[in-house]
C-alpha cells in the first residue's frame, strides 16, 4: 500500500511534548475490500490511544502511582506537574480510568495462559459497597489466583448468576472442575444448572459464622453487660499516674491488665470474646486474692477486686450456656480443620455424632435450645456442599483467600481517598478498578504493555462503563431534583403517546 497522505499529532509523554509525523495508507487495488480504507502505522497504537492527547507511558505512569504507591489524585498531578507536565486534575481521573480499562483489557486477553494449567478452581463472591445498589460480582481461579471476571449485577437472582457463570465458562479455555463459593440460596442451584456435575463446596468459614450466631450474639450481650458493671478503672490510674513508687507501679500494671481485658474484641465469630474477657477477669480476681491471702492489699487494689468481683458475680448465670455452645463450635471446627485426614465418610460419621449430641438440647427453652436448633438447621442447609473439598485436593475449604482480596482492595481505597467504606464508584468501575487494583505489578508497565489489542473490545467496554455511570448520576438527578427529574420524564413519555 502507497502513502496517500500523512498527519501530524502532538503528544504530551514523560519526555516532554513530541510531534509525531503519521503517514496514513491506502490499498489502491480496487477488488481489495480495504480498497481505499486508511490504514495507520502499527507503531502509533504502542505511543498512544485513537484521539488522545497523552501518551501511555503517562497512562502507565498514573496508574501505577495510584495502585502500587497508593497516592491520591492530588499527590499524582503534583508528580506531574514536577515532571513539567501541564495537566488538570480532571484530566489525572481521566487518564486513571483509561489505565483501569487497559489493564482489565490485558488481564482479560492473558486467559488462555490458563492452558498450562488445565483447569481452573473457580470462587466467586460478591462486593455491594453500597446497600440497595448493585453487587460487583467477583470470580477467580484459586489456582493461579487469576481474576477472570468482575461485573455488577442489579439482582443477584438465579437467572443473573447463571447467566455470569455461562460468560466465564464459555471465555475459559479449560474446563472448570469445581467450585467454591458462601451458602447464597440463588447460586447453588445457579452453579447446578450452568456446571452440572462439578463439585461445589460452600464456605465453611460461613457456614460456622451462620450456625454460631445464637452462640455468639449471646456473647456479646453478656460482655456488654459485664463490661458496664466493670467500671471505675480511670479514677484509679489517675491516682498512681504521677507516683514512682513500687506499689504504684503494681497498682499501675494490674489497671492496664484489666483495661486490656476490656479493650480486646477477639476474632468472632468463631472465637468467644466475652468469655475470654471473663477468663482473664477471673484470672486477675484470683491473682489478686492470692496476694490478699499472703499479705493483704493496698486499698487501690481493693478496690480494683471489689470492682471485678461484682462484674463477674452479677454475670455469672450468662457463662456456662454460652460456654457449652462454643464447645461445640469448636469441635465442629476441629473436624472440619481435618488434621487427621479422615476421608469424605468417615468425617461425616463424625460429624453426624456431634450433630446428634447438639440434637438432645432442642427441647431446651434457653440459649442451648436455640443454638442446638440454629446449627442443626444451617447444618441440613450446607450439607450436601459441605464435605467436597476432602475429596478433591485442589478445592479449598473456604472463600477467604477471595474475602482477603476485597479486604486488599479496600486498604488500598482507604489509604489513596481517606474513606473507611468502599464508594460507589467500586461498583459503576469495578468491572476494571478491582482489576487493577490487584493486578498492577511492582514494576510500572510500559507504554506498549497498555496498548489495547482489539480497539473495539476496548470501545465497547468504555461505552458500557459509561452508559452506567450515566445511569447514576439520573439518580443523582432525581435526589436533587424530583420534581423537575419527573417532568422531564412526562414531557418524554407523552412525545411517544402522542406519536404512536
């Protein structure tokens, strides 16, 4: 193909402004069906995207900042600036989100790298920053840790789950040979009809949280109300704060170990942090009688265990029943750990055993009743998707290696905006911002590793991103405005009345 005439373009990179002198063909073969059709040269595309002003290397440069040095907005123009380029802030976001789609792109275009693997273990969860809204829907392959796809779903009905898990299993070059996922009622029978015949296990992590609830709700009103009956620990290290005596300082420790006591959450669900709170109440009254045995106590710290003692007498009933419940979390934890290595039937029987012993306190009308009831209910639930991954070496128990990605993402949200919550953009953007968020390397990429393989791929994604941010903001519209959002809406609907 002959030069049929060339174009000069301007772009702004890391070096400086350069002018780029692009010399466009044409095919002059008349039966050729690029007849006449510009062609560009190929190098371009690896500089810059169609129409743009920037080159990738700032692209690069961007989103790196953003998703490896956690930097704000501000902080990444100011570097720019500094680098003697003149860009608005506006124009940052914009080349963010660029950098977003590119890699969502790149990671999406290196799936058939998957061949080698041969399969692929598939955990999918869901992400809803914002209640009432939509829920980024999130599927990974706990082998290679791959994020396969990231898409919001109005509903998370059965029709829209399988609906995803027919997209990612036609997109996969290898087959999907199990599934891990929590016990939502819609995906279950989701994952039955797109992948019939592929074992599917349910977080036990969720399972355990959902069957402990009694258990632990229980708990935590009991530590709330021994808790308010232990107060009156400030007056007293103010009384030792400015003294270097010995007995002070004695005084001073024994404060600072109830105040500790007091202070520590644990990790529920699956752990009891009011009776480890009652634990080391008990451990510090019995210290402190020792010493009042041998010697006697200083008058603060008698009143320390006055203090103590009457928190935990006027808690004692709440202990024992909650006591008894967590026992039996904690064997069902211990089974389900498996340190022994019990095949899928024999841990049933075990488990069933267990299942059995909570069976004789239904009839219970207190904290045991309910508890024994909740357990067994969740247990019937789970069941059949509870003991897969001890037949199958490559599925995992839970789904908190995916848990821990959103909890990634979300630390990085934090530390770059300041926000405690994930914002809504999570979900118009997450398709592609979670994306880069857990895919940008240590390295920054260069400007040929963005460049998009297939620009209309990459069109057609721009446009959907933006059809449903669009979407948001007539939301926006409407709380601002209704009346006025409304009447639009009026003026609109009776033009097609009045037309048809």
């Amino acid at each position: 193909m002959r030069i049929a005439y060339q174009n000069k373009r301007h772009l702004l990179t890391l070096q400086g402004r350069i002018a780029l002198i692009v010399p466009v063909r044409r095919c002059t073969n008349a039966e050729c069906k690029a007849y006449r059709k510009p062609v560009r040269p190929w190098e371009e595309g690896a500089l810059a995207l169609p129409l743009s002003e920037t080159g990738l290397d700032v692209v690069a440069f961007v989103g790196h900042s953003r998703y490896h040095q956690h930097k704000s907005l501000k902080q990444i123009h100011q570097d720019l600036q500094q680098r003697g380029l003149s860009l608005c802030e506006r124009s940052v976001c914009n080349l963010l989100h660029r950098y977003e789609e590119l890699l969502a792109l790149r990671v999406s275009a290196s799936l058939p790298q998957l061949k080698t693997q041969g399969r692929v273990v598939l955990a999918i969860d869901g992400l809803q920053p914002d209640k009432g809204h939509e829920v980024l829907w999130v599927l990974r392959d706990c082998l290679s840790g791959t994020i396969l796809m990231a898409k919001s779903l109005l509903s998370a009905a059965q029709e829209d789950l399988a609906t995803l898990l027919r997209e990612v299993k036609e997109a996969l070059p290898v087959p999907i040979c199990a599934v891990i996922s929590d016990g939502q009622n819609s995906l279950r029978p989701a994952v039955a009809s797109v992948l019939p015949g592929v074992p599917h296990q349910l977080c036990q992590y969720h399972y355990l949280r959902e069957a402990a609830r009694p258990v632990y709700e229980a708990d935590r009103q009991a530590k709330k109300e021994l808790k308010k009956r232990v107060r009156g620990i400030r007056p007293l290290e103010h009384a030792v704060r400015d003294s270097n005596e010995e007995e002070s300082q004695v005084v001073r420790g024994y404060c600072l170990a109830v105040r500790s006591a007091l202070t520590d959450d644990g990790q529920p669900p699956l752990e009891a942090p009011g009776l480890r709170l009652q634990e080391r109440l008990t451990a510090i009254s019995t210290s402190l009688s020792a010493i009042e045995k041998k010697g006697g106590l200083p008058r603060l710290l008698m009143r320390l265990k006055t203090l103590v003692d009457k928190g935990l007498e006027e808690t004692r009933a709440f202990w024992d029943p909650i006591r008894t419940g967590y026992a039996w979390v904690r064997r069902a934890t211990h089974l389900l750990n498996n340190k022994e290595e019990l095949d899928s039937l024999t841990l049933q029987d075990h488990y069933r055993h267990l299942l059995s012993e909570m069976n004789g306190f239904v009839a219970d009308e207190g904290l045991l009743g309910k508890a024994a009831t909740q357990f067994l209910k969740v247990s019937r639930s789970y069941w059949d998707c509870l003991f897969q991954c001890y037949s199958h070496a490559d599925l995992p128990r839970t789904n908190n290696a995916l848990e821990q990605q959103f909890g990634s993402y979300r630390h990085h949200e934090r530390r770059c905006s300041g926000r405690k919550v994930c914002s809504g953009m999570t979900v118009l953007r997450g398709s592609v911002r979670l994306v880069a968020a857990l895919s940008t390397p240590e390295h920054a990429l260069d400007a040929a590793d963005l460049r998009p393989r297939c620009l209309v791929k990459w069109r057609s994604l721009r446009q959907d991103l933006k059809s449903r941010h669009g979407e948001r903001c007539q939301q926006r519209r409407f709380r601002k405005d209704p009346q006025a959002y409304l009447s639009d809406l009026e003026q609109r609907l009776l033009k097609v009345v009045l037309l048809t």
